[in-house]
C-alpha cells in the first residue's frame, strides 16, 4: 500500500493550485524514495516537474511503486476541502481504484476523509539530461511574479538576459516596450530580498510570457525561484520547497525561423 | 519572426 503524511498539509494545496491550470491530468508516481509528477501541457510547450520527497514527510510508506492518475481540477476540488493548517494523510490500496485524503485539523477535533477516482492516464515522460546552465538566476520569487505579470500588460514575449552583475528581462509590444534589471544583491540583512548570479557565459533568450505567469503561481511555495538557462534550450523555474522537494517548470524558447 | 518551439525537439523519450 501507499501511505504518505505531510504535517505541513497546505504544501500540498498549495503545489497543485500552481500546476492546475497547466495540466489538466497527471499521473502522481510513488515509490520508495518519494512522490512525484512529471507531465506536460497540452500543447508540449512547457513541462511541469514535481518531486516531494519519502524523507519530506512525517510518515511515508511505499511498498510497491505505484503510478496514479488524477485530474488535477478534481484534486483540487477536494485539497481545497483541508484547512491551511491540517495535515494531510494520503493512502491508497495496492491496485485499488482510489486515492482517499485525510485532513486533521491541528488540535485533531476535526477529521475528515475524502476519497478520489484515480484514472488511467496516458503520459509521455521526457527524459530531461541533468545539464549544466550557462547561467542560474536565483531572485526573489515575489520579484519574479511581479516582473512577468507587470510585462505581460505590455508584450507576449519577454527576452531574459544574464550578464555577471544583472538579469535584465525585455518585451515589446503594439503600446510600447518595458525593460526591468534586477541587479546582483547579496544581501546579508535580509536574505529573502536577495538576487545571486552564477554564470559561465552571458545568455539571452527569448519565451512567451503567459506560461511564466503561469508558473508564478507556485511563488507561495517558495521565497526565491531560480532560473536557469542556457543557449537554445528550455528555461528551468524551479521552485524549492523547504525541507520537503522541489517544483519545477520546463519551458521551450521561442526560436528564429 | 519567433516561432514557438516544442520540448520534444530538446528533450527525447525518457
């Protein structure tokens, strides 16, 4: 059987709200060594990558890998059921046809379960080779909300480029143009407002602005997001949830034709 | 012109 409890049982909430609008089905895979997602949207464009892992959990057991299809609209029907401070208890039988959801509130008076239909999901999983960036942008993940939500009333594309002392990110669009520079600030004071470069080689590319807005939805999981990138390949959004796992978002870059 | 490039022109089949 699968059983799985995470104290902290707004993570999860939290997790599938950034990714619902993304995907709309997903199959949640479990083994040994955790929980995980990978799934892409409908038009392959970006790729969502979740990964939470056994030793994140307060209580994990996997005794046989287990893949579970979800819609994740229907997951979120009932994660929004939990309160922000219940723990959530996932279980699911071996072969069985459901996923149930335990909530219990902090002081343990209220406990509720819900029981979802897992589906059979087709999924194609991409094999995503462990690179090395040209450069890794490590900024303040309201910062990065802020910044592509405020282009995106100007343009549909933003170019991201990463130079050693700065990220600067550029649209155009038919009202005009914008342009926002986030300098490299290691600010020892007050490490959430802090912006850290790491780069081999300066990079310029250019992605559709809508699917970052996208992925800014996970910014409550995570007071920084980092970004990386290298010439002609995707963007990576990854967002580190402390102590528990990662989410990150893949997404391809617009090309010259 | 930019066109929008897909993920499984960089990443394969895992």
């Amino acid at each position: 059987m699968f059983e799985a409890r995470l104290q902290q049982g707004a993570l999860l909430k939290k997790v599938v709200e950034a990714i619902k609008d993304l995907i709309e089905d997903a199959n949640f895979d479990c083994n040994n060594s955790g929980f995980s997602l990978q799934a892409m949207d409908s038009s392959h464009v970006s790729l969502v990558a979740l990964s939470l892992r056994a030793d994140g959990f307060e209580h994990y057991r996997c005794d046989r890998n287990v893949s579970m299809g979800m819609k994740l609209a229907n997951l979120s029907k009932i994660l929004k059921c939990a309160g922000n401070d219940d723990a959530i208890t996932m279980k699911s039988e071996d072969n069985g046809d459901t996923i149930t959801f335990m909530f219990e509130s902090q002081n343990q008076e209220r406990l509720s379960e819900f029981d979802l239909k897992l589906m059979d999901i087709d999924s194609e999983h991409l094999g995503i080779p462990e690179a090395e960036y040209d450069a890794t942008v490590k900024l303040p993940s309201s910062e990065f909300q802020r910044i592509v939500k405020d282009l995106a009333s100007i343009g549909d594309t933003v170019e991201i480029s990463v130079t050693k002392d700065a990220v600067k990110f550029g649209t155009n669009g038919d009202i005009g143009s914008a342009n926002v520079m986030c300098r490299q600030n290691k600010s020892v004071d007050k490490p959430e407002e802090s912006t850290e470069i790491d780069i081999t080689e300066p990079v310029a590319l250019t992605f559709a602005l809508r699917y970052l807005n996208s992925f800014a939805k996970a910014t409550p999981l995570s007071s920084h997001v980092v970004l990386k990138l290298s010439k002609d390949l995707p963007i990576v959004v990854e967002y580190h949830i402390e102590n528990v796992g990662r989410l990150s978002f893949f997404l391809a870059p617009k090309v010259e034709e | 012109k930019a066109s929008q490039g897909r993920l499984e022109s960089f990443f394969g089949p895992s």
